[in-house]
C-alpha cells in the first residue's frame, strides 16, 4: 500500500488531479498521494475505464474534466477504495505511482476565460477606505451585486514560474503627469479560484442551486497587482495592464466533493440579496490560507493568515450571478473570489492592506522592510482544511519576483 504521511495535504480524502510530467515524459494527468503522483496512464494499462482512457494523455484536465462529475467522482471513489483494498491493482504496483519530488508539475487547465470577483467585504472595505471615502469605503452597489471584472487567461502560470516585475504608465507621488517606469507597488492578493467543469448554452441561466453541477474544483490563485499603475489607469473602465501580467496558481485542482466536510454558513447578507441570489444550504468553506515572504538569502516571514470561510459572496452566488444575462461559461473557464482578507490586520490578503498603502512596513527576518515585494522575494501561498482526521490541501503557489526586463 501506498504510504501517505498523517500530515499530508494530499491525503486519501482529498485526491486531487493535476498535469505533470517526469524526465522523457510529456505532460499527463495524475492524482497526488501523499508524496507520489499516481499515474492515470499507466493505470489504464492495467484496468479498463468505462470511459476513453485517451483524456489521461492530454498536457490539461479539459478533456478529463469534460467526463463529467458522474464519471470523475466514480473515479475518486473506485481510487479512493482501491488505496485500501489488498486486492486492488493499486495496492501492490508501486510502479503506478512516481514520487512528486521527480516530477515537474504544468498549468492544470487550458484556461479559457478568466473572471476576478471581489467577494471579500472586509477588502473592499480597506480598499474603498484608502482610495476613496474611509466614512463611505463600499460602494452603494456592493451588497447588491458580486462585483467582478474580466481578466485575463493567456498570463495565468503554474506555481514555480517567476514573474518579472511590469513597467508600466505611473504617476509618481508629488507628480502630476505620468511616466513609464517599472511599477514601484507590486503586490500579491490572496484568493481562491474554481475551475469550471461544465458549459451552459448562450442565453441560459445557472441557478445558485444547479451552481455547484458546473464547478469542477479549486486551486489557489495569486492574483499579481501592481498598485501605481493600476491606481492611474482603472479610471472609469477598471483594472487592465495593473493585472494582466500575471496571475499565479497552485498546479493540483481539489474536487469540490473534497471540500465537502469543510462546509460552512456564510455570513448574513443584510440588505436581502435579490431571489436569484438567494441560496439554500452552507456554501461557505473552512479553508485555512497563509502568506509567506521569503527575501534572497533569508527565511520566510509568514505575513499573512487568512480564512476562506470570510468570503461575503460564496461561489454558487458568483457563478447565478455571473450567468445572469445569459453569459455562458465553458470547460476550464476559471473564476477567483477576489482577495481574501478578514477582520484582523494579521490576515490581510494582499500588501497593500498589511502595509496599509505604505504606511505601516512589514519587517522581514533579515532586518528589511516591504511596504511592497522586493526583486528577489519569493512569495508562497499555502491552503488547507482540517477537520477531525480528515486533512485536504492545497499545497502550495510559490513564485519568485525577477527585475524587469
Ligand atoms: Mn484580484
């Protein structure tokens, strides 16, 4: 049997899928185990699918995830019994399964469109305070409405991937006119993101109740900003080149089945949301998140922890309201929660709110300060959830920041 650390994020519960590769092998889809990768592939050389086992082969998830939930929830089931089960083809071939450690994970989804919400009351709230009105920070529409805005799929990268820092059209403090300089607020946010598993037509509606047939399952995602150009250019149509440059996220999809367990009410929504907003159920989830900073040749500074259970918009109401009009959403489609922020300055959800627009610098272990990230940070987000016995992770997004080019 295959042995999984009590403590691994990737444990029996969880089973998430992803696409790796290892030396001399293209991109393929496995499941993590603990420490090792089970390889899908392989295991369809020694057991017939009831589906085309070709999905397996692809370099992204679509086309597994295009099975839909019937086939891929009977398939984590069928795995998830066959780990324990002596007689399984799983429990005496090690062969099926390659150590993590040698492998190289890749994008787990071809992302075809990519929507960011800002679902977190208490970041809007810090933001509306320091950019505008700190009496009157929401906005009238914000309780009525999940505001999003449409982002971009093509910068969207896997953990491991540096990013470099933007240049970008910004207006120095004191100055009035602009100038084109690398960004001197780049930033991370917090959020969570879930992967579309199923399309609906043009014209048709997703009812908050049907909501959870479409999401497939979910990845951190560390939404880059930088905040000088963003600040300058998201005047009257939003934000643009201040975010498109990169968005970065954790390389295993966790099914949304896994995070069953971890169900939480959300918060009360006071004004009363309209009926199509309105929901039966715990929507919200206990996902427990975490910022680290880690400067060249230091060790990491923890900056931030944070919950998913804070978000004031939960997914099912994202997804009604997203189809509202009749936009229709397809396989891969990936949609984040905007940044996740709670009520503490300790769990913050991006620099801009823990520095408090550069007034308040964080110090590193080095002895350093960050009002924003330095060249050479490596910023790492982790996500998990607990319960009892029961432990599903996320692993981890971790990416380093490069000078501009
Ligand atoms: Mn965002």
């Amino acid at each position: 049997m295959i042995h999984i650390p009590p403590n691994s994020d990737f444990s029996i519960h969880n089973l998430p899928f992803g696409i790796f590769s290892t030396q001399g092998s293209a991109p393929k889809v496995g499941i993590a185990v603990g420490a090792h990768i089970l390889d899908l592939t392989a295991l369809s050389r020694c057991h017939k699918f009831d589906f085309d086992s070709s999905v397996f082969q692809k370099p992204f998830l679509n086309d597994f995830i295009s099975l839909g939930k019937e086939k891929t929830v009977q398939l984590r089931k069928d795995i998830q019994s066959w780990i324990k089960d002596k007689n399984s083809v799983l429990y005496h071939n090690k062969d099926l399964f390659v150590s993590q450690a040698d492998s190289k994970m890749h994008l787990p989804v071809r992302v075809g469109d990519y929507t960011d919400f800002y679902s977190s009351l208490e970041h809007a709230t810090n933001v509306g305070k320091m950019f505008r009105d700190p009496k009157n920070a929401l906005l009238p529409n914000w309780k009525h409405i999940p505001v999003a805005y449409h982002g971009r799929a093509s910068s969207i990268i896997p953990s491991g991937q540096s990013i470099f820092r933007p240049k970008g059209q910004v207006v120095p403090t004191g100055a009035t006119q602009p100038v084109y300089q690398p960004t001197e607020s780049l930033d991370f946010e917090l959020e969570m993101a879930y992967i579309i598993g199923k399309e609906n037509k043009l014209g048709q509606t997703i009812s908050t109740e049907e909501a959870e047939e479409y999401i497939f399952g979910m990845v951190i995602f560390n939404d880059w900003s930088a905040r000088d150009i963003q600040k300058w250019e998201y005047v009257p149509l939003g934000p643009f080149l201040g975010k498109n440059f990169a968005s970065s996220i954790s390389p295993w999809v966790v099914p949304l089945e896994a995070l069953d367990p971890f169900r939480v009410k959300g918060p009360t929504q006071e004004p009363e949301v309209l009926p199509y907003l309105q929901y039966e159920g715990m929507k919200n989830y206990d996902i427990k998140l975490e910022v680290g900073i880690t400067p060249e040749n230091t060790s990491e500074r923890i900056v931030s922890r944070s919950n998913f259970k804070h978000m004031y918009w939960n997914m099912v109401q994202q997804l009604a309201h997203h189809t509202t009009n009749g936009c229709n959403v397809r396989v891969g489609d990936m949609i984040a929660s905007g940044t996740i922020s709670g009520t503490e300055a300790s769990s913050f959800g991006s620099m801009l709110e823990l520095s408090w627009a550069g007034t308040k610098p964080i110090k590193m272990h080095d002895g350093s300060e960050r009002k924003f990230l330095h060249d050479g940070d490596t910023v790492t987000m982790r996500a998990f959830s607990e319960k009892g016995h029961i432990r599903v992770g996320f692993g981890e997004v971790l990416t380093k920041i490069k000078s501009h080019i």
